[in-house]
C-alpha cells in the first residue's frame, strides 16, 4: 500500500499542472455569465449549466488521455524501467498509476464543477434535473471505465505488434457473443435482463483490465510488446470468463419453469393435453415466460409470446400466440413429436382478436385496423381478407367450419351511451371472400353475456343487469327460448345434451334448464362472489369454480365437480382451474375424453389435476 | 547467505522476432568482484542486461542473483541491486529532491547523507528538475541513487556516458575503486576501456550475442602481446593470432597465448603488451587474421 500511495503521489505531483488548468476552465462559467445573453435565462442558471457541462466533458477527455498515456507512454518510451529498477511490486505500479489517474480526473472535476455548482445552487437542479450523488457517482464510475479501456487501447496501439490484429478480431468476437447472449432476452422483451447482461459484461469487462495491468506489469515488465501480449492474454481470457458468467446468467432466467411464476395466469385447450401457463418468473427481474404444457407428463417448454398468451385450436394440437418484437402471431403445431413454430406473416400493429380453426390450418385475425385476415397456416397464404364496419367494436368469432367463420359483433362500452344494446352475427365466406350478416338482435342492456355451445349452434345471451336470458340461434340469432333469471345469475354452460346450467352466485346454486327453457333441478353449491361453470369433463360433468366470497374477491376459492343430471357434487378441491378456450371464441369447453385439468392451488402452485378421481400432480 | 557467484546467467537466450541478440549464454560474476562486461554496439549486452535486472524473460535459460531467481523475486532483489541505467530513466518533471524523498519511500537501506555526498561530488543541484539535467549530470543522479541504497550488487549500464573528463575519473577512481574495497558485486558494461581497466577484476567480451572471451583482468593482459617483425614474412606456427596486419615493410601480430618462451623463439621481434582496449578491438573483429 505504501508503495501504491508513493507511486500515486508521484504522479499527480508530475501531472500538478492539470490542476491549474483545471482551475483556469472553472473560471468560464462565471464568464460566460457575464455574456448579455445569458440574462435570458437567469445567469445562475447558466454558470450552473456550463459548469456541468465543462466539467463532465473535461472529466471525460482527461480520463481519456490518461487512460492512453498511463502506462503505455512509458513503455514506448522505455521509461518504465525507472519502477522495475527499484523494489516496487507489479500490483503497486500499476495500482499506483490507476489511482493517480482516477484521483486526478475526480479532483479536477470537482475543481471545474464546484465553484459553478455552488454559484449555481438550485439553478443547478433545475438545469440537471439529476441528483448530486447521482452525477458524481456515474462520473467516478465513467471515467475509470473509460481510464481502463483507452489504456487497454493505448497499449494494444503503441505497441505496433501484430498482434493488435488478433485483439480486433477478438474484440469483434466478444462484441458479437455479447449481441448473441441478449438474444434469447431480446426476443422476450426481457428488457430489465438485456440491461443487466449488457452493463454486467461491459462492466465485467473493465474490471478486468484492473488485474490484466497487474498481469501486463507482472510479466511484460519493460518490453511493450511482452506488455501488449500479456495485457491482451489476460483480458480476452477474463472476457471469455466474463462471457460465461453473462451466459450461465442468461441460462439462469430461462431456466424459469412453470413452478417459478409468480401469480400465474393459466389457459388450457377445450381438448387434448396442452395448457399454457404465464407470469412473472420470480427473482428474474422482468422475464416474463409463457410455457406450452403438455398436462399428461408434464413436459413444457417456453415460447416468447406476448403477455397476451395462446389460444388453442378445437383439436388441442395447435396453438396461435403473438411473438414479441415483431408482433408476428406465430403457429406451434403440438400434435406429437417436437413442437414446430410456424411465422403466420400477420404481424402488428395490434390484434384484438386471433383463433384457430378446430384443426388448426387456418387462423383468423382481426387487427387494429378492423381488418379480418383468415390465413392458410402451412401455406402462408391470406386466404380472404375483409375490412369491418366501423370503429369501437368488440368481436368474438370462431370457425363454424373451415370455410366459414361466424363473427360476434357488439359495440364497446365506450360507444354506447344509451342504455340498449346491438349484437350482430356475420359471417365469413372464405372461398367467396364475403361477409355476410347472418343475425341482429337488439337487447337492453349496455353489454351483453354471451356462452356458444361447443358446436357454436346455439347462443345463450344474458343481458349484462337486465332480467332473463335467451337462447338464440348461433346463425340468424333468432330466439328460441327465454329462462326467467334474476341479474344475480351469473354464469352460464350450454352442455351437450342441450341443456342450460346458469349459476346464481347470490343463492349459490346451479340452476339446470332444459333446452325449452323449463327448469329442471337446481344444485346447491355454495355462496361465492362468482361462480364459473368452467367445462364439461364427461357428459353432464361440469367442472364449477367458486371465487371469493360473497360481496369480496378474496382470494379464496374452490373448484367443484358438478354431475348436473344427478344434481350432486362429486367432488370439492381448494384448486383454481385454468380458463378453458380464450375470450375471444364463446364457444364452452367440452371435451369427450378424460384429462388432466391444470390448476393452481392458494400457495399459488401449479398442479396436474384429474376432475375425475381428485389425483394432483405438482409441475 | 553467501554465493560464490552474485550474478548466474544460465543458458540465456534473448530474440527479438528472428533476430537472435543474445545466444545461449552463461555467465557467472563471483561475488565482491569487478566485472567488466564489454562489447561493440548490438553485441548484446543491453539486452542481457535486461535479462540480469529481470526486465526481461529470457526465451530460454534463466538468471540468479545472490542465489534468487530474478523473474520471480526481482521485488525482493531490487532492494539489494543499485542500478545505473544506460538511459537515464527517472521523471523528467521530478526534481532530484523530489527524486531523493521517492526512492526513500521504496528502499528498505536508503541513506540520504551517501546521496547528498554523490550529488555534490557531482556538483548537481538539487532543486533541478531531472529532465533539465545534462547528459552526465542525470548520469550522477542515477549512480547517487544506485550507491545511496546500500546496494550488495552494483550494475552500472555505460555509467560514463556524457560523463566529462573529471567526473568519469572520479566515478572509476573514486566510486567504483570504494564499491570495490567495500566488497560489493560490481557489472559494468562501458566503451571506456581504460578508466576500467585498473579497476575490473574480470573481463568479457561479447559478440554477436556470444561471451568470445571471459578471464580474469591480468591474466588476460599476460596472455595477448603485439608482435612486430621487421621483415615478412614469419611463421608464427604454435601461436593463436587474434589478428595478424602489415607493420610498415614488416608484419604485426596480436598473439592471445603469449608466454616466457615466445621471446625466446622470436629474439628479434618487438613485444609489447597490450592495452585492455587493444585487446578488446583485437578480439572483437578489428584485426585481420592472417
């Protein structure tokens, strides 16, 4: 340590001369002040602004001419035989003339910037906006980064070796390794992680030029170009140590599974064996994973999709999601061996509405411009493409058949003032590129409820606050029954008998209906605040949700399975299924073969569930 | 702990890309001698020098001093190795007393008053910034730096360069002559043959990166002789000519085996002893061997 402060203290007395013109360059603020000008914006303002200015900028460029010169200039020079010739360690050298270095730019810019800071006092604030700390830090910061790495040039350049030619090329290859690490992140619109992976491997990287000078000192002593081979030697493999680190970092947050998510939100397919499953992954910053999962092993794998997650084709094998970045909706095919992404060519600027057809060929999109796109998905072709009317429109559609897709048509909330309400029904004609109404029924009510059955035949419509709901026909949306409901009938399911199970969440039981609209039994079920028929697992087995408490939305709740032909509950867990199909096609979830439900728990874990026998797996 | 030899250079190897500057040499100083290290320019010796002070890794071979490895320990050995550089290498905006107070700070042995005595003996103020010095003046500041840290080794790169006519006798006489009495391991490399020739216990010669000659001082004045003949020509067979040139109308010859019998076989000739200088030109490529 002696010897570090005697090699400092020698050479910030060899450089004194800064300080006096450090001294000189503090003097412009105030003179600059006194320019008529600079009454236009109160001359307190300015002395502060320019002394910021100046001092930054000179803090900068000498820490740039003392990180060329610290070390190299003597070398070329062969003085540096003058420390090797005497009992002075590598690390002191080196150490000594860093400190000096980082000392002098620190304490000139404390010169140049105080007297204008002082003068300028609260003028300074509203010029920087920036905290003092703040500033000081990051120049400290700054400017030894910048000493380090103009050293590390100043050696690579004076020394005139061939070697410099191998340093660029390295120098490429850590720049391009650094570019490919933030990839994966990138494409995940991981931003807060890019930002760590990209300072932490810069940073690393200057850090360690602080021991590759020990080394250069170490074993190039006075011989510039055995001082260029031993700096070079020691900071690319430390880049590569640093790279590794950046990797396994990066490894790290992809590494999240399904069990690392905090507050999960979870969607699952009407059929078939995949779920989705998405959320913050915990103590990785902002990566937000969403993961296909196969329900019956376990297996997932993460797909950069937007937060807006992934919808299903009817048959389960196919999954439409929104890659970020380029906002492209991308296709996985999931249907046996290894997940295939499939890049549709719809991409942004937004898509309020996206689904699969049951077999997954074609996709359907409408995007912010109310532009309806149906694609051939394996094709890559725009099948039919068409403009819908007017603006603020809430749609829900699916595929009828591969031919057609059947659009539900609502104005939004926001553009309906009065107090009734228009559901339209269209149809697409893909082969024919036209769009048809097919339906329009006016209701009372400012937004309407809206339940398909699984074949999208029928329509079962609850006017959101009004009494009653109808049964119309999914096409012409012709009524065809009406069931006399309070407005504290919430829920609704259309099973594939035909009849029509609606929850009261205020009595806390499930009414069933007959097609006809007669009621046919009601099931007591318990007092929530909502109550969700969530899916048909087997005929007339209805998988319900219980959420919070009467008048609350605690987080408290109970899934149920439901036989509504015996009108019994077979079963009641502390689980919380995931949604069936997405909002945008009403049509219910009803599957014809048994599976595993996923779900998470209160603790917030995520399990494979089977509604059928209660068996829980964790993921 | 005592060593036969202060100095051991072991097989030292020094290149520079394809040039080879110093090949395959082994050297060994005895300890409390002079040791005169002498050669042309680009012999060498610089960068062996390098090499002894441990600035320098060798390519092959390696160098002890006072029984240390230097590469490893040259921290440890630079407290005990005074060093005059062949250029002057301190701070050009340090003054001497600013110079003086640094090396107080680093030297574990450092005696001030033996540095203050040099620099007067030198006649060098001490308020002089080092990079305003003559020549000869940053010369003395160096070898009062060397002396002043109680050194048990002295090297001395070319001490006398731009050194003038009194201070060079005083170095040799004065400085050198004390080290000397005082014990201590003395390398010097200089083009100044005679100042050292008194003072050098042994001397080598280096060529081409190559020792051609290494002796003790007396011995190797004992062993050359100038031969002149008056007449031409004249077998010299059984004798080793370092260089063999015409004398007027008769022939001159520098014998390196000289001893009591060659007057006898040459009653006629002219034999004269040679100087360390003459010596040195002879073997280092000056004469015309015959």
């Amino acid at each position: 340590m002696t010897h570090v402060l005697a090699i400092a203290s020698r050479e910030i007395r060899e450089r004194r001369m800064v300080f006096v013109a450090a001294a000189f360059l503090a003097t412009l603020p105030f003179l600059f002040a006194l320019l008529p000008s600079a009454a236009r914006f109160g001359r307190a303002a300015r002395i502060a602004g320019t002394g910021g200015i100046l001092a930054s900028a000179w803090a900068v460029g000498l820490a740039i001419v003392l990180g060329v010169s610290i070390l190299s200039s003597e070398l070329a020079q062969r003085r540096l035989s003058f420390y090797l010739t005497k009992p002075i360690g590598a690390a002191s050298v080196w150490l000594g003339k860093l400190t000096a270095a980082w000392v002098i730019v620190l304490v000139t810019f404390a010169i140049v910037f105080v007297p204008s800071l002082m003068v300028g006092g609260s003028a300074w604030q509203t010029a920087w906006n920036t905290p003092i700390n703040v500033v000081v830090a990051l120049v400290a910061l700054i400017s030894l980064g910048l000493i380090l790495l103009f050293h590390l040039a100043g050696t690579f350049v004076r020394s005139r070796s061939p070697l410099l030619a191998v340093d660029l090329v390295l120098g490429v290859l850590f720049a391009g390794a650094t570019w490919l690490l933030v990839q994966p992140l990138m494409a995940r619109l991981s931003l807060q992680n890019v930002k760590i992976v990209t300072l932490g491997v810069a940073c690393g990287f200057a850090a360690a030029v602080i021991p590759a000078g020990v080394f250069q000192v170490a074993r190039g002593r006075a011989d510039i170009r055995a001082s260029h081979a031993a700096l070079s030697k020691f900071v690319w493999a430390a880049s590569a140590v640093v790279l590794l680190f950046g990797g396994a970092f990066v490894a790290w947050v992809l590494s999240a599974g399904p069990s690392d998510l905090l507050s999960p939100q979870l969607g699952q397919a009407s059929a078939g064996k995949w779920a989705w499953a998405t959320g913050q992954a915990a103590k990785r910053n902002d990566y937000r994973p969403l993961f296909l999962i196969d329900t019956t092993t376990g297996r997932h794998f993460s797909i950069p999709a937007s937060r807006f997650a992934a919808s299903f084709s009817g048959d389960g094998n196919s999954a439409v999601w929104l890659r970020r970045g380029n906002l492209e909706l991308m296709v996985t095919r999931l249907g046996g061996g290894k997940p295939r992404h499939i890049a549709t060519g719809l991409s942004g600027p937004w898509f309020s509405v996206a689904v699969l057809s049951d077999d997954g060929t074609r996709l359907a999109a409408i995007d912010s411009n109310q532009t309806l796109s149906v694609s051939d998905v394996d094709g890559g072709r725009i099948l039919a493409s068409v403009k819908l009317a007017g603006s603020f429109k809430s749609h829900r559609m699916f595929f009828a058949d591969n031919d057609t897709v059947r659009i539900y048509e609502t104005p939004s909330r926001v553009a309906q003032p009065g107090t009734g309400t228009t559901l339209r029904a269209y149809e697409l004609n893909i082969p024919g590129r036209g769009l048809t109404l097919t339906g329009e029924l006016a209701a009372p009510a400012k937004s309407l409820m809206l339940t398909a059955d699984s074949s999208g035949r029928r329509v079962l419509l609850m006017p959101n606050g009004g009494d009653g709901m109808f049964l119309l026909d999914g096409r012409s949306l012709q009524n065809m029954a009406t069931y006399s409901v309070k407005p504290t009938w919430a829920g609704s399911f259309i099973l594939r008998n035909g009849n029509v199970v609606i929850a009261d969440r205020a009595a806390g039981v499930l009414g069933v209906f007959a097609g006809s609209g007669e009621k046919l039994r009601e099931i007591r079920v318990g007092h929530a605040s909502q109550i969700w028929a969530m899916s048909e697992i087997a005929p007339s087995r209805l998988v319900v949700l219980l959420y919070g408490r009467p008048g609350s939305y605690v987080r408290d709740f109970t899934t149920l399975v439901v036989d509504c032909e015996r009108g019994v509950i077979e079963r009641r867990d502390k689980v919380m299924p995931a949604q069936i199909r997405g909002y945008d096609d009403p049509r219910v979830a009803s599957s014809d073969a048994p599976r595993q439900l996923l779900v998470e728990d209160a603790e917030r874990r995520l399990w494979r569930w089977n509604p059928l026998t209660g068996a829980k797996t964790r993921l | 702990m005592s060593h036969e030899h202060a100095i051991a250079a072991n097989g030292v190897t020094v290149r520079y890309g394809r040039k080879v500057a110093v090949d395959d040499l082994t050297l060994r100083v005895p300890t409390g001698s002079v040791y005169a290290l002498l050669g042309r320019n680009g012999a060498g010796k610089s960068s062996l020098v390098r090499c002894l002070l441990g600035q320098r890794k060798s390519e092959a071979g390696n160098v002890t001093l006072l029984g240390m490895d230097v590469w490893s320990e040259r921290q440890r050995l630079m407290d005990l190795v005074g060093v005059v550089p062949e250029d002057s290498d301190a701070p050009p905006q340090m003054t001497v007393r600013e110079l003086a107070a640094f090396c107080a700070r680093v030297y574990s042995r450092w005696q001030g008053v033996t540095f203050d005595e040099c620099l007067d003996r030198f006649s060098i103020s001490t308020t002089a910034r080092f990079g305003e010095l003559s020549k000869g003046h940053k010369k003395g500041v160096m070898l009062a730096v060397a002396l002043a840290m109680s050194p048990e080794i002295l090297v001395l790169d070319d001490p006398t360069l731009g050194l003038d006519v009194v201070a060079r006798r005083s170095l040799f006489d004065e400085v050198i002559g004390e080290m000397a009495e005082r014990g201590i391991t003395t390398l010097i490399t200089t083009h100044d043959l005679g100042g050292i020739e008194a003072l050098a216990d042994r001397v080598a010669i280096m060529k081409d990166g190559r020792i051609v000659l290494e002796e003790e001082t007396e011995a190797l004045k004992n062993r050359f002789r100038r031969i002149r003949f008056a007449a031409a020509p004249v077998a010299l067979s059984n004798l080793a000519t370092a260089a063999v040139r015409s004398w007027g109308s008769g022939t001159e010859a520098i014998v390196s085996n000289y001893d009591e019998r060659t007057s006898e076989r040459f009653p006629h000739a002219e034999i004269s002893p040679l100087s360390l200088e003459e010596i040195f030109i002879a073997v280092s490529g000056e004469g015309e061997k015959s």
